[in-house]
C-alpha cells in the first residue's frame, strides 16, 4: 500500500513496481493511494525490497505491506449466554431472554441503563415526527440481516451472499440499531440508525473467535472505498477491528499461505521475518518463537510498520472530514475500538503460552509491554495523530452502578497517550446482541457454522471493545438525528464535555448528558434554542389535550390520536401528561379517568401496563434524566422561554416563579369545554370562554380563550380548550358567542349553576349551551306599600339555573312610583327585592347585567332585560261574601285565604282580618262600628273596627319590628295587649289595633295616641278614628 504525498504523480510507482514485477491493483485516487499486489516469493525478499524501493521515492510518503486485521471481541464466556429466537417466534422476555429493565444496570442490556441511553429515548417520539434516520456504515463482519432485530434496520450490504454470516458483525450492527420498540427482542441505541454494511471482500473465513480475519487493504480498499462512495449518506463508520496482537496469539505472527489452516508448513512464514529478515539458526532454518513476541511498543520496526499504515488510514479519514476536505462532500466520523490487548490486567501477568511454538519458553513480567489503544489498528494510530474525525472507544467493566467507571480487564488503553484528541469509554463486557445461532443435530446450540448444524436468528452476550465502541457510534447517531446539522466538532463537545471520569478509565460516555449538551451548543442559534429541553417537555402520549382519556360522541375531538403535526408550543396539555403520570406513579391516580388500559397509562412505552413502581422506571416524563418521574422533574418544564399557554401567565414571568405554580398545579383536575351544538346554526364565529378560581386568601385567577369551529370539525386542535385548576377550589365558567365583535348570546354548561370543583386528575367535560337570561317570575305581582322577591335567572336548555349576585352586577333603571329594588336580604332563594309604592298599576323595569369585569352578558340586540310588575290593591281568590256600610265602604271575604279586605269607594283595599275559618257571608253592624263573620261549623264572630297603618323611614323605607302603642281616652289598650310583645310592624312595615271601636271603649269615634318606638327612639301621633269602618294611616318616623 503506497500513499504519495499531495500533489505527486503515480508515474515513479508504477516504475518501481514495474521493475518488480509488481502491478497497481486498485487504490483510492481521491487520497493519493494505490494498492500493489507482488508474485509471493515465499521468503518475503522481494516485497520487503520493493518497499525499501517505493520507501526512498520522493513521491512517497508512507509505504506499508499489508497485514492481518480481525474483530476485537472475546468468546461467549459460556454457552448458556446463547438465546435462541427461530423466526416469527414471539417470546418473553422474562424467561427467554437475558433482558430487564431496572434502574440498576444489570442483566444483557446493562450497557444501555449505564450509559443512560433509556433516558434519551423518551425524544424518540418527537424526533420521530422528521424524517432523521441516520446511516452507520458498518467496517466489520458479514451481517446477518434477516435476523428479525435487523431485517429492518440493515438497508444495505456489499454484497447479496446471506449464506456465509459472522456473529461479530450482527452483534455490533444489533447494538447500534436493533429495531426499536417493536416489542420484540432488544432495542438499538439509537431509534433512528440503520445499518449500511460493508463486509469483507476476500477476508479469510476462519470462524468467529480470532479466526476472521481480512487485510487492512481489504479494509481500506474494500469496506472503506464502498462505504463512503456507495453510501453518501454514511455519518459514522464503525470499526471494531484491530491487529491483536495478543489475543490471537501465533496467528497474528504468522500466515498461513497455502490456506490449510496449519501455520508449519514450508511456505507459510511468521510475520516477524516481514520486520526483523533475520531467521532463528536454532530453529533449524524455520522461524520459531524463542524470545518475547515483538509488539509496537518494544519493536521500533513493528511501530514503523503501524505507523505506515496508520498514515494511511488517516488520509482517509481526513478526507471524510469536511474541515479538512470540504470538496469531497462527506461528513464522517469514525468510532473505533481500543482492543483487547491489555496484559498488565489488575497488576498481575496473564500469559498463555499455549498460545506460542514453545511452550517451555518462560515469560517474564518485566518482558511484556501494554499494547498502547493508538497501536490497537491503523485508525486508531490516526486518532492519535491528528484525525480529529476519529473516536478511540475503551471497554468498560460490568457494574450496576453508573458511578463506577472500570476498565476491563482485556481492554486496550486509550488515554495513555499524547496526542488523540478524543477517547471514551462505554460497556463492554457481557453485552447481549443480535447475532445467528446454529443448532447442532445433537440440540445444542453455538454461534459458529458447524457440520449438519441449522442457521436461526438468537442473541448472544459478548465481551470485548468491539461491543464497546457500537455504543459510541450509536449515541453519534442519535446525536445526529436530533440535530443533523451538528459538526463533528460539536458531536465531540458533546461526548467530552459531558462524558464521566474516574477509575482510571478513559471518560464514560452519557447519552441522557451529552444529549442535553446540544442545547449549550446552539444558544445562538433562535431556530434551535432549547431544542432537545423542548422536545424533553413537549409530551405526546396518544392524547391530544394531555388529559383525554374519556372517548364521547361528540365532535370536540376527544379520543387518542396524536396530533397530526410537531409543534414546538409548550403548555399546560404537555403538564397535564406530565401531571396524570406523576399521580399515576405515586398510587394517587383515583379520579384518573378512562380505561385501565389506556395508552396514557402505559409511561415507559413497554406496551405493558404494570403496578405504578414498574411504570416508573426510564419512564417518558423524566425530564432530568434520573430514570424516575419525580416533582424535581418540572424544575426542566419551568422554563418559561419555552411556555406558551394563556393560562399561564408566563409573560415575564421567571423561572422560580413558574416553577411554583407548575408545583401548584400537581393536585389538579380538567374541565373539557365541548361547545357541543352552538356553531351549528350559523349565528356566531367563536366562543369567548372565561373562567375564575379562586385559591384561597383572596387570591383569583382569570383564564380566558377562544373556541373556534374548526377546533370542531377536528382540525389542528385547539388544547387550550381544557382548563386545568387545582383540585377542591371553586371554578367559575362564563363564556359568550360572538359573530365578529358582534355578541349574540351567553354560553353555560348547564350544570354550572353557581361553582364547580374537580378532583385531583380528574378529567371532566363540560358540554356548553346557550344561557337567556331572564327574570323570574315573569310577572311580578304584589300589593302596594309591600315587599316583592325576585331573581334574575339563566335558561339553559329549558331549565332555569339560578345566577350568583356575586360573580355578576345588576344595574336597575326602575320607573317612579313602583318603589325601589335591592338586593335580598332575606330569602336565600331570590336575589332581589321590589318594595313596592303606595300607587297600583302595571310597571317595568330595566336591568343591565355585566360580569364581575364589567363586560355584559347580554346580546348585543338586548342592552337591558325587563321585568314585568303589577302593584295590585288586594288579592281575593275566591271571594264568598259581601258587605256595604252607610257611608260606601265594601267589605269581602276570602274563603281560600281566610281573610276580609276592605275596599273605601274609590280607593286602595287592604286586608283588616286574616286568620279567619273558610269566612262566608258578613254583615256590618247597624252603627257601623263592627263586622259580622260567618265562618266554618256555624260560628259568627263579631270585629270591631281598629287601627291599621304603615311605618317608613324618612327614606321612604319600611321600617320592620318597631314597637306600636296605641292610648285610648280611657288610657288602655285594647283587648288582652301589652306593650311588650304587641303591635309590632311586620316585614312590610305594617301593624294592626283591632278592636278600638269596641263598645268598652264608649261611644262617639275618640282620637287616640300612636306611638312609635324604634332603635331607642320614640315618636308620637294623635290619630282621629274613623266614626264607621277601619282607620288607616302613614306615618314617617325621623330619627
């Protein structure tokens, strides 16, 4: 392999190699590179001349013989980590699988929970709305890709043979992008990878454990050159390969040249002569192992050989880095391992001298040398030596606490060295993937072809950096499908600056972390603020106001169905998710509406909905990333640059004052405002909704917004509609309907009579209607000089509902002599009262009614109601007798009421007794001094006339409860009276003295003494009786 420096001309090299019989038989022209196939001539003189040759070109800058490349991974520890999945077969995870979900790392997928990568799946969803499928090219072994977990994540492979398929491969392709959330078998680390995979071309296929193996030309020329020109779309390029230098022992000193798997015979040579050209005389003229085995470190030959190669590799990916090469259109980073050739494990030597010719060499501790990550393969020499597209990945040792950070014990080191801008460290030990087993005709199962054996698709757990490094390259593609227009430079801000230190180890990646770090990176960037905080909080769990469970026959839009379109709007439908998860988890969920198997209950997306502990692990609402949902989670959700809702006042608002109310607002309940039929007559254009809560210590909110008809019909949606108040506070709801400014009629749902509650996560509808105000009664009818109660009244879909005077304002414009309107101060069930004049007739009065903001209530057509009042003398119902005295008085009896009025000619009746027993015929007395009653079971009572009067206040009030004497000539009271507890005015401010006529108090009509007594004051009258019939008088008390 030659690569020539910038700008020379191949010409010299195909000279020189002419010369050699030698001949270019491919290359990558774009990076200057050329690859040279020579006659083998089986001691490895003439190629080692024709690189000494090519080496001493000017044209030249590196020149490298090819070498030996195979996965860095680690045999199963044991057969039983093996899983089995034939096709379509479904299974539980519980018991088929090495698979759990806790929020200790543990079991297969502990890798995953360790490096938070659940946490970072809740974005999923949201990133799901944009076509962001990222491309990870795969430089690695053949992939099985009708395995059902990558059948539809493995779009494209270089080549059509499926009959030959590695375990490696589909086990790195399974950790980076196994499908996603089907339910079945694993889930990828990134939703929204897919695999391009190129394969060896020509590798040696050798089995899977340190057997497969191809050359770095195959690589380079081959994977490489296919990957990035075949696949323009291509990210990241994984590359979990290396030389191994320890781990596959002989073979990666030797080669087997006639291709029979034995590595003695003559034309098979050790790769050591390649370097040294000096063989062993004690070995009898074949190369054998008698000394340590020479590596990068110890070997400067061997580390010149590396370095060559490494130049190489790094011209390649300089040129996918659009910084340095920007003419070549390609964006690519590469994710490689360490390797697995750590030998100073835990301070002690481990050592296999099987693995040597010799196996009675000792070996010395002082004579081994860590393998160096930066010698691990030729990209990892160009990550340490100025390709800052390149990513060095360490294994990490299995652990269920995310604060140890442990090396493995086979894993190379990647920050032992100057010079390699960024390494990293992820889980490499015990790693559950997808890859093809084989069962034997004897029922068990291996993960390597073998004789008579059948191919199924299972999982397996393998151990070593190249399980390390697909966990990388999986959270770059996320990264990349968050934001794609992200630099490589800022893909590995976000891995350094957010990775964890300590044990040693190269940094622990965190996906949840450097996830979030996106936002740090983008604050100048409006379009992209806050972008990964926002779609964190902008919840989408099927419901389309955050609390629709409850599926009615309406057209408000209730049911589950996302909606239709992203929307970056954060409120309270995204709290109230938030908000039903929260009391879910901690078991207060009682008044969550809705069927038990509700998409809404289901929090961690396991299509299972379990006891509330098991829903809150990894589950969609952690916004903080610590696995759980907690209170401390809307500390993120209190942002208010990322509010937009009317019901908070998130104007000005800062981030501590929002964070209280959002706390506030936990112990809450809904009101679904459904405007039912009220569009579809035509007459209005929207619904004007305000609604009141109080919350305690004088303290009220308003909230207000529009209904719209196309929120009916179910267009974009409209989630304001749902008001979320805390639970047990009073609520009051108003609305109106307008056609443009125009208002046309009030809106009530017909049970608001007053005030509603709601119960903690309780989603309840409210269906609208119009709301005609009217007063009621219709009629009012009443005496004269009395009080009348009435009330202002909502018609609801032909119920009347009463108004609270407190929420709304009644302005009366009232018409003289009626009297004078106030509220009640009585009777609980009405709201006003008419204190009626002294003149009878028919009246009406005007009433404005505004809400408590001043805003009338009333179509624009009605600027005012009307009342309806008749001011009436007397009532009789059912008159039965009649009587006329010698000066023109009438005197009728009720039976019905048992009273008697007396009606003067020409003037007002007024009752003079009541009480009386189904009163019939009545006479008056020959003198006209007394009545004559006939009433049930032949009794006749006879009546002497008296004294009846009203008492007002100089504000022509009635004055109730004062106390009324009445001094006859003879200086008593009439009939069994006494001052204490007679003669008292009644509501109406009306009193009685029966009986001053009586024959006792002599004859003749006396002028009496009416004294008055209220509030500690006393007024007095000199009142002339009438000679026949009732007196009658009014009298204005001043104080």
């Amino acid at each position: 392999m030659v690569m020539l420096r910038e700008g020379a001309s191949l010409g010299p090299v195909l000279t020189a190699s002419a010369a050699a019989n030698a001949r270019v038989v491919g290359g990558l022209p774009a990076i200057g590179t050329a690859y040279i196939e020579i006659p083998d001539s089986n001691d490895h003189s003439a190629i080692r001349a024709l690189v000494a040759t090519l080496a001493a070109l000017p044209a030249v800058e590196a020149v490298a013989h090819d070498a030996l490349i195979s996965a860095t991974a680690l045999p199963p520890a044991t057969p039983g980590t093996l899983k089995v999945l034939r096709e379509k077969q479904v299974y539980d995870f519980a018991t088929d699988f090495i698979w759990d979900w806790t929020l200790a790392p543990s079991r297969g997928n502990w890798g995953l929970e360790y490096a938070n990568f659940p946490q970072v799946w809740n974005l999923k969803a949201h990133v799901g709305k944009f076509d962001r499928r990222i491309e990870v090219g795969l430089s690695d072994t053949r992939t099985f890709r009708i395995h059902p977990d990558l059948s539809g994540t493995v779009i494209w492979e270089g080549v059509t043979d499926q009959t030959v398929t590695e375990g490696h491969g589909s086990h790195v392709a399974g950790t980076i992008a196994a499908t996603w959330g089907d339910g079945k078998g694993i889930d990828g680390a990134s939703p929204f990878a897919v695999i391009a995979s190129q394969p060896s071309n020509g590798g040696i296929g050798m089995g899977t454990w340190g057997a497969f193996f191809t050359s770095l030309g195959d690589m380079l020329y081959g994977q490489m050159r296919r990957l990035i020109h075949a696949r323009p779309d291509v990210r990241v390029i994984n590359s979990s390969q290396g030389y191994n230098w320890k781990k596959n022992g002989r073979k990666n000193w030797t080669y087997d040249g006639n291709g029979d798997g034995n590595y003695t015979d003559p034309g098979d040579y050790y790769l050591p002569a390649l370097f040294s050209g000096q063989p062993d005389p004690a070995a009898g003229g074949e190369i054998r192992l008698t000394r340590v085995p020479s590596t990068p470190d110890n070997n400067p030959v061997i580390r010149a050989f590396v370095e060559a190669q490494g130049k190489i590799a790094r011209r390649v990916a300089w040129w996918a880095d659009p910084t340095r090469h920007p003419e070549s259109g390609r964006n690519v980073m590469f994710v490689v391992s360490a390797g697995n050739d750590r030998w100073d494990i835990a301070g002690q030597l481990h050592s296999d001298p099987a693995q040597f010719d010799d196996p009675n060499i000792p070996v010395r501790a002082a004579q081994w040398n860590v393998i160096s990550a930066q010698y691990n393969s030729p990209m990892a020499w160009a990550a340490y030596n100025g390709a800052g597209n390149v990513i060095v990945v360490e294994a990490l040792d299995k652990t269920d606490n995310r604060a140890n950070i442990i090396r493995a014990e086979f894993s190379g080191i990647a920050n032992n060295m100057v010079g390699a801008q960024f390494y990293f460290s992820a889980p490499g030990v015990d790693v559950l993937s997808s890859v093809p087993l084989w069962e034997k005709p004897d029922g068990t199962f291996t993960d390597e072809a073998a004789t008579g054996a059948s191919r199924f698709s299972g999982y397996a757990e393998y151990s070593g950096t190249s399980m390390a490094a697909p966990h990388v390259s999986g959270l770059v593609a996320w990264l990349l499908s968050v934001d794609p227009e992200l630099t490589t430079a800022q893909v590995l801000e976000c891995l350094r600056q957010t990775s964890r230190g300590g044990g040693g180890a190269a940094p622990a990646i965190d996906a949840f972390a450097a996830m979030v770090y996106i936002d740090s990176i983008r604050t100048a960037d409006p379009g992209k603020r806050k972008w990964v905080q926002k779609a964190l909080v902008n919840i989408d769990d099927g419901s389309l106001d955050g609390n629709d469970r409850l599926v009615t026959a309406d057209a408000h839009g209730s049911g589950i169905a996302p909606p239709a379109a992203p929307t970056w709007r954060i409120d309270l439908a995204d709290f109230r998710r938030f908000r039903d998860a929260l009391l879910q988890v901690q078991a207060r969920g009682a008044f969550l509406d809705g069927p038990l198997d509700s998409l809404k209950r289901d929090l961690n997306g396991d299509r299972l909905i379990q006891a509330p502990a098991l829903e809150n692990v990894y589950p969609r609402v952690d916004f903080n990333g610590d696995g759980v949902a907690t209170a401390d989670d809307l500390a993120v959700m209190a942002d208010p640059d990322l509010w937009n809702d009317a019901q908070i006042d998130d104007s000005g608002m800062n981030a501590a004052a929002l964070l209280a109310e959002l706390t506030d607002l936990i112990d809450s309940g809904d009101l679904k405002l459904d405007p039912g039929t009220l569009f579809a007559g035509g007459g209005i254009d929207r619904i004007h909704v305000t609604a009141k809560v109080t919350l305690g210590g004088g303290v009220t909110r308003t909230w207000q917004t529009d209904i719209l008809p196309e929120h009916v019909a179910g267009a974009a949606g409209d989630l304001r509609r749902v008001l979320t108040v805390p639970s047990g506070k009073p609520v009051r709801i108003l609305a109106a309907g307008y056609q443009g400014a125009v208002r046309r009629f009030f809106v009530l749902p017909p049970e608001a009579t007053t005030t509603l509650t709601v119960e903690a996560g309780s989603d309840r509808e409210l269906r609208l209607a119009q709301a005609d105000v009217r007063v009621f009664p219709e009629q009012i009818v009443g005496r004269y000089q009395t009080n009348l109660n009435f009330d202002l009244r909502f018609q609801i879909e032909g119920a009347s509902v009463a108004m609270d005077p407190e929420f709304y304002q009644v302005a009366f414009t009232v018409p003289p002599n009626l009297g004078t309107i106030s509220a009640a101060s009585v009777s609980a069930a009405s709201s006003f009262n008419l204190s009626t004049g002294s003149t009878p007739g028919r009246y009406s009065f005007q009433a404005v009614v505004t809400d408590a903001d001043g805003e009338s209530i009333l179509p624009a057509d009605q600027p005012a109601l009307t009342g309806a009042v008749t001011v009436r003398t007397a009532v009789i119902r059912a008159p039965a007798g009649l009587a006329l005295d010698s000066v023109g008085n009438l005197y009728v009896t009720d039976s019905d009421a048992g009273t008697l009025t007396f009606i003067p000619p020409g003037g007002v009746g007024r009752v003079i007794l009541s009480g009386l027993d189904q009163p019939g015929d009545v006479e008056v007395d020959s003198r006209g001094r007394s009545l004559l009653v006939a009433q049930a079971e032949g009794k006749v009572g006879r009546y002497y006339f008296g004294l009846t009067g009203t008492v007002r206040d100089t504000a022509g009030a009635l004055l109730t409860g004062a106390l009324v004497h009445v001094e006859t000539p003879a200086g008593t009271l009439p009939g069994d009276a006494s001052p204490e507890n007679a003669f008292r005015t009644n509501d109406n401010g009306e009193f009685h003295v029966p009986d001053l006529l009586a024959p006792a108090m002599g004859g003749g009509a006396p002028t009496v003494v009416v004294t008055v007594s209220h509030r500690g004051q006393t007024k007095a009258w000199p009142v002339a009786l009438n000679p026949v019939g009732p007196t009658f008088v009014e009298l204005v008390f001043t104080e």
